[in-house]
C-alpha cells in the first residue's frame, strides 16, 4: 500500500475521525484509524462500538490500493506537526507504514484491517436528503437541553421524529425541553418514526456539518443511524429506550405573556447569575405591569437586582428559575424579542419567538 497526499487536505478528516477514538480502549483496533485506498479515494475511519466516523479524501494520483490500522493520536500529532503546503508519503510495508514528509520520516506500528470492527446497517431503513444547514441547526437550537449523564439514560440523547413533510427534534434533562421543528421532505409509509441519538453522536455531527449550503443524505433504521456527505459517513447507535412523551409537559394554559428584548433579558439574567446560589443557581422572577425584576441572593447574603421593561399588563406574578437555563435560552435564539408565557407562579414558562420560530423552549419553577 502506498500513496501521496496534501497535508493540508489530509488533516481535516483525520481530526474529525481521530476526535472519536476513545484513549482507553477495550480492543487495541480501537485506539487505531483504519486507513483504506481504492483507486484515488483515501478513507479514514475511526469508531468507539458507539460512533463511526468515516472521512474521505480524493486524491490526484493513484496510489497502490491496500488497507492497514495506524495509532490515531499519533498519526495525527505527526501530520499535525508538518508544515502547511507539505505533501505525505505513506507506505506500508513489511507490517509497518512509513510516513514521509521532506527531511521528515515517522515508522509506525500497526495493525490488520480485519482486526477493525465494522458498524453494519440493519433493514427497514427510512432515508431521505436535506440541507446541511437544517440538521445542523435542529442541534444548536436543542442540545444543550440534554442530560449529561443521568440514569435515565435515554435523556441523554436527543430525541428525532420523523413526520411526513417535517423533521423535529426534542432534548430534555427532566427540569427544561428544547424542541425544533425543520420543513425536511421525507417519505414516511406509516407512522411517526422515533430515533434516539446519543450524547456523543449529537456532538460529533454537529462537528461534521461545516458546508450549510451543501446536502446531506440521512439514513434511519432501527439501531443505527447514518449521515453521508461528499467528504465524510458518520454512523452512531441508537439509544435502545422510550423518550418521554414530551406533548404533556407543554404548558397549555398560560395566560400570562410577557414580551421583552432578548439581548436586555440575556444581558440581566447574565448579571444576576453571577450572585445566585453556585449549587442551584435560582433567581426570583417577579412581573408586574411593564417590568420585570430579576433578584438572585446566595448563602453569604449577597444580592443582585435587575429590572428590565418588558410588555406586560395583567395581575403582578413571582416565580423562581434556574438562572442557567434561562440564559441557555436567550443564547440560542436569535430574534430580537423573546416571549415567556406563565399560568401561575408554580408553573414551567414556554419561552419561544413571538413570530412563529420553529423553536420552543419549557423551563420548570423553582422554589426558592
């Protein structure tokens, strides 16, 4: 096996396929990328049994086709530490790859591709193709609301159902839910398809997604699901759960709507945190007509006081939140406005844009 490639062509991919490997490893395959050439397509693939990334990168040349496993870490430290505009040789012969660059010559230790599992794809897969950009923005707007590491397991994930002419995706940690919903056009034979994606898969796609305008091509089955682009495949597991039914915990009688500038909340709420409790972090929300009063203490008697003028106009109101999760909120939207729609002082507030966002956010009280 032997082949010649741009550094800089080379290096993105690997980062983006040498960021899933784990570094303690059950399997010593595993601690590896699996490096494969078939004519001028080079493919690099890196997995944790949980997710496959899988980067490609055409060549000009054609090089001698072959597949061998090298040490991911320092395979990447090695082209990391090239200069820009250096071209790679990469030769394995004799159970070793060699890698040359100039003066420079790195030997490897390696391992047989066959020792590299393989994620495989199941029946009963539903497909269908979209923008980059649309996927990628259903996780900005939403994953911050996944649990980090919680028993429940299946919260932390993120939830993706499929309808007919739309794509929503729902995380929730049991004290706030994000939820958006993209116009996607997929062709659903039956009912509404659930998915529960991990934590880590989340996280690596939303790496992958760099080209907005370019599409993207995703594949759901029943344990796995996949997503494929021009320069890469990403594969993760799925979460083997229920996610809760999230229409219940939607607050639907809210009477009281508050309407105020984003960026004057985001900045007030910003500003209280920093006096709130460190454990729990809660601030006191009190309304009354055309302001709010953000008040948050702690247990060395410290105070913080904002007032922000917002439209308001019904009975005064005092309810208590988690600081974080507000703030959480006012960073992901965009709009100018944010409207926060209460019942009663023991109630969650739905926090969405007043000009029909596809985003909407709940954010459970607090008693303080």
């Amino acid at each position: 096996m032997k082949f010649s490639v741009a550094r800089d062509a080379l290096l993105r991919p690997l980062q983006l396929v040498a960021g899933v490997v784990e570094k303690r490893q059950t399997l010593p395959a595993l601690a590896n990328v699996l490096v494969v050439l078939e004519g001028t397509q080079l493919s690099l693939t890196g997995t944790d049994l949980e997710v496959e990334i899988i980067g490609r990168v055409n060549l000009g040349a054609p090089g001698v086709d072959g597949e061998i496993t090298v040490p991911a870490k320092k395979f990447l430290d090695i082209c990391r530490s090239l200069s820009d505009g250096s071209i790679i040789e990469f030769i394995y012969a004799d159970q070793k790859v060699t890698v040359k660059s100039g003066r420079s010559r790195f030997t490897l230790s390696t391992l047989p591709a066959s020792e590299f599992p393989a994620i495989e794809l199941g029946d009963n897969d539903l497909s269908f193709r979209c923008e980059q950009g649309e996927i990628k923005r259903l996780i900005e707007r939403t994953s911050f609301a996944m649990a980090q590491q919680d028993v429940r397991y299946y919260l932390n994930g993120m939830l993706w159902e499929l309808h007919e002419d739309s794509l929503r995706v729902v995380a929730t940690d049991g004290h706030r839910l994000a939820m958006c919903t993209r116009p996607v056009n997929i062709a659903l034979s039956g009912d509404v398809k659930q998915a529960i994606l991990p934590r880590k898969g989340v996280i690596e796609l939303a790496r992958l997604l760099s080209e907005p305008e370019k599409s993207v091509e995703v594949i759901v089955g029943n344990n796995h699901i996949r997503a494929v682009t021009e320069s890469f495949i990403f594969t993760s597991k799925l979460v083997d759960g229920k996610f809760p039914d999230y229409e219940r915990v939607l607050p639907r009688n809210g009477d009281k709507i508050v309407i105020g500038n984003r960026e004057e909340l985001r900045q007030a709420f910003a500003r209280t945190s920093i006096l709130s409790n460190e454990k729990y972090r809660g601030v006191r929300f009190v309304l009354t007509d055309g302001l709010v009063t953000i008040t948050a203490n702690n247990p060395e008697q410290e105070e913080a006081e904002e007032q922000v003028a917002v439209d308001y106009h019904g009975s005064p109101i005092e309810v208590g939140f988690n600081v974080s999760y507000l703030q959480d909120v006012a960073n992901v939207i965009s709009s100018e406005l944010l409207r926060i729609t209460l019942a009663d002082s023991n109630s969650s507030a739905l926090i969405e844009e007043p000009d029909n966002g596809d985003s909407l956010y709940v954010v459970m009280p607090m008693r303080l």
